[in-house]
C-alpha cells in the first residue's frame, strides 16, 4: 500500500518533495514517537517531522486544548483573542526573570521561514541598514530572504536574485576547526570592525544557537557571547534562529537560556505548534520596537487552533516537567551513543544538548573525511528495521536525531539496537 501511494505521489505531485525520497513510507497515524504506515508497519519517530513534534504525536493532553478551541474559533486574523493573550502571557513568562519585561511577542505566518523574514525586515527597519551576516552550515527556509541567509549552495544555485548584501562568517564546528573558537570570532570581528572588510556595516547577525540542518552542532562554550558582544559593541543586532533548537529541546525553553548569550530578537516555530499545527513568530526587546502600526501583515497569523495547541503542550511540559526529563533521556541517549562510538571506527563526533543530537560518519577518525555515501546506506538500514532519522550537515554526513521529547528509555534502547544491526550489516 505505502508502495502504491509512492507511484502515485511520483506521478502527481510536483517533484519537489524530499523527505519521503529517504524513508519511503506512507504514513497511516502516530502517537509519541510511533509512526504506522499503511502496511501497518510501526517506526520509531527520530526525525519527528523535522523537529515539530516535541510533546509527541497527537498528544492526548493537548488534543483537548485542539478539540475545545475548534468548536469555537478558528480563524481570527490578528484581532485579540483570550487564547493568544494567554499564550503571549506564557512565552513570556518563560524567558529568564530578569528579561521578561524587556520583550514582546509578535506572530508571523505559519512557517519558520516567515519569521525569518519578519525578523530580518525589523532589522533592517530599525536600524536604517540593509546587510544581514549569517554564518556557514545555517538552515533559515526557503522563501527569497531565508534563502538568501541559508548557506547551502545546493538551494541557491540559478537563482540569481536573492536578497542582496549577505556575507557567511564561519560558524563554531568544534569538531573541525583547526583552533579553538578564535579562529570564527576573528573572521567576524574583521567584518565589523575592519573598514578595509569591504562589507558596510550590517543591520543584524542572524545565527542558529546550535544548528541544526547544519548538523546539530553545538558552538564551543563562549562563542555565542563572544559574537553577542562584538555584534553590540558595534551597534548591530543580533538575532538567534531558534526554530529548531526553541520549545525545550535541548532542555530549555530557548536554547540562548543555557548560555549568556541574550539575543534582540528569536525566530520561533516548529515545535511551538504544540503537536504539529503552523505557528511561527518573533520574540524581540520591547527597545527595538520600529513597526509601522500594520507595516508587517498576513491573513494566517497565529492561528486560534495553533495557539490552543501551544498553550497545550506548554500546559503539558510544565504539568509533567517535559523540561527536566528533556535533559535525562537526552543524556541516557547520548551516553548509550558514546558507547557505539568506541566500538565502531567511523563514527568522528557524537554531540548534542537535549534531544537534539548529531552522529558524524567519516572515513577515518584521524582525517576526519566526511563519509556521506556510507550514511546513506545506514539510514536504509535503519528505516529497514523501523527508525526514522535525518541527515544533515556541512557535508551530509551527520545522522541527526531529533526525538520528541517524551521518547522512553525502552525506545531510546530499541533505537541502539536497530543502529547496532545496522552497524553490523554495514561493516561486514
Ligand atoms: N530556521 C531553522 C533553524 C530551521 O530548522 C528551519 C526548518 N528546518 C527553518 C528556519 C525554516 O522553517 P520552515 O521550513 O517552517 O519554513
């Protein structure tokens, strides 16, 4: 059956589609972090629809909030509703103590994407200035901005007519760079504070606090202050991507929470639509307020069932605290990847805070060279015996896990052992 609705989608929908040309199924219903295919054979969810379903698959506790809001209302373009007064109110209440009143909350669209470009365009409003600084091995979206900071040539190439005056600098890679951090935050203070830089200077630096499609990788400790304090020093704003690595996945609300770094303004969304629905938006300092009134518009922004949705799971993480199991099976996780390591030679890094972890597959521990043809064939192993991951990375060759949150100890072990047979079949 997953077969026949495969040929169907190559035949009739637009060839775009991605996920699906790696794990080929056809998926019938899921709860926590079970997927069923219409075969009725049952996966192991580590991909999680690309990092949205942290509280689980149809979680029953935030249905409820689905199920009450739907019968109400729906669609409420902007106007104020209790429900998103309510959920503005817990975002914020959510942000370390001593900042929450220093932001507001503003909703985009439904994607990551349209947050990205809401942010940048505040920027840029704010401060009269046009350039944006990404960095190397960062995901932001697709639309004509986000793709214009989204370092992947693959995504750019023949498009000719991005947003214009973006520069990468070189993020953190721990496990690749020839130095500690200061090699990357020396690149980026010249772009700021060299005039012969040849770069005018920017509106904002945008940057994922830990990446993610880049290959979940953590920067090294004190490198998102150190570029917070440049980019300040310098008068340029600073915004933290957290779309994927926001909603407690790495076992804080934002992830800019587990560092000192404190950015102007955080895109939100994935797992923010509590289990699944379209949400996104903008947490930034009340200082650099510079929207016209209605200078930023959309119909669907913040949908009331989205918002139900997120209050829900919200309501759900602090009632079962999601938080601090985050941070326990993350680290049963990691622990039991550690142990592979050792064992089996191609695996170069294992890294990650939470449940947002990053396996890195080269060729030779010593050379570190990538070894993406390899991680192919795994991830066919795995999704063979019912695990579901992505691959990602500066060279795509780190399997990236992404679980909910509420993952088990008894599926976190059933994932070990379909990745050691996987192993073993690999090496043979
Ligand atoms: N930013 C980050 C960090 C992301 O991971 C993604 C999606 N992978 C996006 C932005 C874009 O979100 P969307 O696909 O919803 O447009």
């Amino acid at each position: 059956r997953s077969k026949v609705l495969l040929d169907i989608q190559q035949e009739y929908e637009g060839s775009i589609v991605s996920y699906p040309r790696k794990m080929p199924i056809a998926i019938k219903k899921a709860k926590g972090s079970i997927i069923e295919d219409v075969d009725g054979n049952l996966f192991i969810d580590f991909f999680s629809g690309c990092g949205v379903l942290n509280v689980g698959h149809c979680n029953d506790f935030v249905l409820e909030y689905v199920r009450n809001q739907q019968s109400e209302l729906i669609h409420a373009l902007d106007f104020p509703t209790e429900n998103k007064m309510l959920l503005i109110q817990k975002i914020l209440d959510h942000l370390p103590k001593d900042i929450r009143r220093d932001y507001k909350v503003s909703f985009g669209g439904p994607t990551g994407s349209d947050a990205v470009e809401a942010a940048i365009k505040l920027a840029k409003i704010k401060t009269g200035r046009d350039g944006i600084i990404a960095f190397t091995g960062g995901y932001h979206g697709m639309t004509s901005g986000a793709l214009a900071v989204t370092s992947d040539t693959y995504f750019r190439n023949n498009i000719t007519s991005l947003m214009p005056n973006v520069h990468f600098a070189p993020f953190s890679y721990p496990y690749r760079s020839v130095s500690d951090k200061d090699n990357e935050i020396d690149y980026f203070k010249n772009i700021l504070t060299n005039s012969h830089s040849g770069i005018p200077k920017p509106a904002a630096i945008l940057v994922e606090p830990i990446q993610g499609e880049g290959g979940n990788i953590v920067p090294e400790d004190g490198y998102l202050e150190e570029l917070v304090r440049i980019a300040r020093d310098n008068d340029v704003l600073v915004i933290f991507d957290e779309i994927q690595s926001g909603f407690f996945r790495t076992g804080s609300f934002l992830e800019f929470m587990n560092t000192k770094a404190v950015p102007d303004i955080i895109t939100f969304s994935k797992g923010f639509g509590g289990i699944g629905f379209p949400i996104s938006g903008l947490i930034y300092r009340r200082e650099i307020e510079a929207w016209g009134p209605a200078a930023h518009i959309g119909t669907f922004r913040a949908n009331q069932v989205s918002i139900a949705a997120s209050r829900g799971a919200l309501e759900f993480i602090e009632k079962y605290n999601v938080q601090e199991y985050t941070k326990k099976i993350g680290e049963y996780f990691i622990k039991k990847l550690y142990r592979l390591q050792e064992d089996f030679d191609f695996i170069g890094d294992v890294r990650g805070r939470g449940m947002m972890i990053g396996v890195e597959i080269v060729k030779d521990v010593l050379t570190k060279e990538p070894f993406p043809e390899f991680v192919t064939i795994f991830r066919d192993e795995c999704f063979k015996r019912g695990l579901l991951f992505e691959v990602g990375g500066h060279y795509n060759n780190v399997i990236r896990f992404v679980p909910p949150l509420i993952t088990t100890t008894k599926i976190v072990d059933a994932a070990i052992e379909i990745l050691e047979e996987a192993i073993t079949i690999c090496t043979k």
